[in-house]
C-alpha cells in the first residue's frame, strides 16, 4: 500500500469513541479502530490490500469487538500465490480472469481471519483450544503469549470453507509474531501465515 494511500486510508477512519478494557493490553493504539490500527502499522499492508479490494474496510470499523489473527506482510511469501490471485482477479493469461474480486471466497478468508469478542492474553488461555471464527469454521490455537500457534483443524471440510481443495495445508501451524495490539473496536495479533477455512 503505497504512503499517499495509506495516508488517505487513516484520514478516512476518524477516531472511535471510547475504549475496551483490556487486561495486559497496551493502551497506545485505544483510540483508533482495527482498520486504522492495521493501516498505520507496515506489517499489515498486504492483509489490508485484501480487506480493501474483498470492500470490506467496515467490518474493520463496526462497534461490536473482536479478535483478528492479522497476517503480517511475509506471511503471504508462503500461501499458495496463484490462489491468491485469482481471488483478487489479478490471474494473468487466464481465460477466466474478469478482474472482479471473488468477493464471496474472499470474504470467507477474511473472516476466518476474524473472531467475535476482543480476547485480550488474560483471556486467551493456555493449552489447546477451539475458537469459532466469524465465518462458521474453527481454528486450533495452541499455546499461550508468545509461543501462542495457530491452524486449521480440518483443512477443507469445516463448515465455512472455500473450497481451497488442500492447498491451504501447512505442515507448520502459524505463529504469532509480535504482541497483541489494542484498538478501539477489538484487538489485532500478528500471525506469521496465512490461514485457509
């Protein structure tokens, strides 16, 4: 995401009201919501790009808090990039490249990004446990703080799948790779891959 649009990007976020109280949580990025939190941080440039085209910047607005397993930048080296593309219409030399967005898959992806509630690390737990995401499907989060993991528990058969057909299997589990970031809306934990429903 280029300076100038990123820039433009923030002007257009405003500031939230109020904050959520969120024990072990820095309190620095309270006042700015999940979308303009994200969009002033260069680690999630990518994931924005993909939040942005899929027209979806508002879900990153809304009041109601929840969680967001954010891929940073380097994550998406390892997904599976002709997938990518073609969800984004950007396939070259494709016969069925339209240069639309699929919007319905993407948003799949996005919101297996996504889970409702803001669940701070007090919250988070430790061991292996289920969280719904706000698409339907599960992920495994294994671990606690900084040894915190995350997977799909059953690549291509849960409920919200996006018909990945496999190509979403990792033999590593996504890592989180930086501490959890406070928004007004929610809170963000930067995640080293990306994760197919």
């Amino acid at each position: 995401m280029t300076p100038m649009l990123r820039r433009g990007f923030l002007a257009l976020g405003g500031v939230a009201a109020g904050t959520l109280a969120m024990p072990g949580l820095p309190r620095a990025q309270a006042t700015r919501t999940l979308a303009d939190t994200m969009a002033g941080d260069t680690r999630f440039s990518r994931f924005l790009d993909i939040i942005t085209r899929a027209g979806a910047v508002e879900t990153f607005r809304q009041a109601a808090p929840m969680t967001v397993f954010a891929p940073v930048d380097q994550a998406f080296s390892g997904a599976p990039a002709g997938l990518l593309q073609d969800l984004l219409g950007q396939s070259q030399g494709s016969p069925q490249n339209t240069n639309e967005v699929e919007r319905r898959r993407v948003m799949a992806l996005i919101n297996y990004h996504i889970v409702p509630g803001a669940i701070g690390p007090d919250q988070m737990g430790s061991g292996e446990r289920r969280l719904t995401t706000v698409n339907g499907s599960d992920i495994l989060v294994s671990g606690s703080g900084a040894s915190m993991t995350l997977r799909n528990p059953a690549p291509a058969q849960q409920l919200g799948s996006f018909g990945a057909a496999g190509a979403n299997v990792s033999a590593a589990p996504a890592q989180v790779v930086g501490g959890p970031i406070q928004a007004s809306n929610g809170v963000i934990y930067p995640i080293s891959q990306v994760l197919f429903p």
